[in-house]
C-alpha cells in the first residue's frame, strides 16, 4: 500500500517494520510500525500492515480491530477489502460482501476487490453474481488464472462451452494444473461434437503426469483398426473393469483405461462422469 502525505520520519520508521516484516519478525514489525503511528497518528498504510500481520499469525480478532481503528481514520478500499477477507475467511460471506461492496465503491477496477466478491458470491452458490464479479476481473487482468479457472467452472455449468474454451486459451501456457486444463477442452470439444478433439485432450489430461507415459502409448496403440488386436473385445473390457472398480479399489490408470474405453466405445458422458468422479475423489 502507497503512503501518501506522509512525514519522512514516519515513512523510515515505516519502512524498517517493512523489513521487519518480510523477514518474519513480526512482533518486532508491529512494535515498530506502532512507532510509525505515534509519530503520525493518521498513518492508515501502517494500521492496514499491523492488521495484515495479525490475519498472518491467526489472530483474526486483532486483525478485525486494527482495520476497524483504520478505516475510523478514513475509508480506504485495501483496508475494506482485508477486513471483508477475515470474515470470507471464517465462512461470513454475507458479512465478507458488505465490506467488498463498500471497497468497490471506493474503486470500482479494483482487482482483488472484484476477484474476492466473486468468490464469496460463489461460496453462496449464487453464480449469476460470481459469473460478473469473475468477468470484471478478467476484463481488468486478462490473465487473472484463479478467475479464469471459475469462469470456466461456470461456463461449463451453464453449457456455454465456446466462453469455456475461450477461458482456457488465456491461461493454457501459464495455469499449473495441465489436466484441468486438457480434460476441460477435451469434454467441452465433445459436447461440441469435435470428438476427434476429445480424445486428444482427455487424452493428454490422462498423461500429463511422467507416470502415465507408458499408459500413454498404450492409448496411442489404441485404434478402431487395431483395438481387436490391443485389447480384444471391447465391451468385455469395460465390464471387465467396471467390476474391478466397484469390488476393489483400483489405482488411477484403471480408471483413465476405462474412461478412454467409454470414448472409443462413444459413451462420452460415462467417461466424463468417471474422470470427474476420479478427480473429486483426488481432491479430497
């Protein structure tokens, strides 16, 4: 945060609780930014840090209290948005909105601003106000990759599978989670009827880790002309492992291998309903 109008003793003292602070000395930080505060009571930039330390070390009432003592000073959109932060953080999203609400008064092209009151919005289940919130973000951070990844969530819900993909080709090269990435194209092409494409991507989302290089030429062997030949029937396969996977508790290339199975065999929602259940499940 900009110190503003600030007498040059109060922003040294500031700026060595800064220090203090980036180094993990944070008891020493906050004695030393109150410091900064007696030299100039008016100073919010520092009671926004004090606050912001506290929310660090667990201690959300504290935290609460120095934001409130700020904002007493002046409004400010940082401090309204990290007071809003405490209570989303305690599961308050109703209380969290009226303080991101209040920051975007202040400033509208506020990102985390617009970024946070979409996630409470979403935390509500209410996704028509998340979907807005989540596109002004993007619209000012095109690259914005939490964003992006929810808006895709929704596009996806809301069978709107053109913005879907639209998302993911603004973060393809920078999102770290590549099979999200590839498996969404892939059911999204699929439901677009570029089936030829859905195989490609799940196929890639199924291998993207190192482990699955050798499951990954195997799904390459796996053609209609050679599928006889690789795997023999089909259908018995599936059944195969569809009994497997309710009696044992098969590992992930099982699960993939049946997945693939179901596309080839056209049975694309089954697939999708596996690879979202396997993925859940791996979330947990």
């Amino acid at each position: 945060m900009k110190a503003t109008g600030v007498p040059t003793d109060a922003a040294s003292i500031y700026n060595q609780a800064l220090a203090l602070s980036n180094q993990g000395n944070y008891a020493q930080a906050i004695e030393t930014y109150m410091h900064a505060v007696e030299v100039f009571p008016q100073f919010i930039e520092a009671y926004n840090n004090i606050g912001e330390i506290y929310s660090r070390m667990g201690n959300s009432e504290k935290a609460i209290q120095v934001y409130v003592k700020a904002l007493s000073i002046k409004k400010n959109h940082k401090v309204l948005l990290n007071l809003g932060v405490e209570y989303y953080n305690a599961g308050d999203y109703e209380k969290a909105l009226q303080y991101f609400h209040e920051s975007l008064q202040l400033k509208s092209d506020f990102i985390e601003g617009n970024f946070y009151t979409g996630m409470a919005y979403f935390n509500l289940k209410d996704y028509t106000n998340a979907l807005r919130f989540f596109e002004a973000t993007v619209a000012l951070e095109h690259l914005h990759l939490k964003a992006n990844y929810l808006l895709a969530y929704i596009y996806y819900e809301n069978k709107d599978y053109a913005k879907v993909i639209e998302c993911l080709n603004r973060i393809a090269h920078i999102a770290d989670d590549k099979m999200f990435i590839n498996r969404y194209y892939g059911f999204c092409y699929y439901h677009m009827g570029d089936f030829k494409k859905a195989i490609k991507y799940l196929t890639t989302a199924l291998t993207s880790s190192p482990k699955y290089a050798q499951f990954k030429a195997y799904l390459e062997s796996l053609t209609y002309e050679n599928k006889i030949k690789e795997i023999g029937d089909i259908d018995s396969k599936i059944k195969e492992l569809e009994h497997r996977i309710m009696k044992e508790k098969p590992d992930l290339s099982e699960y993939t291998r049946l997945s693939m199975l179901y596309i080839f065999k056209g049975q694309y929602k089954k697939a999708e309903d596996l690879l979202v259940g396997v993925k859940t499940k791996m979330a947990r």
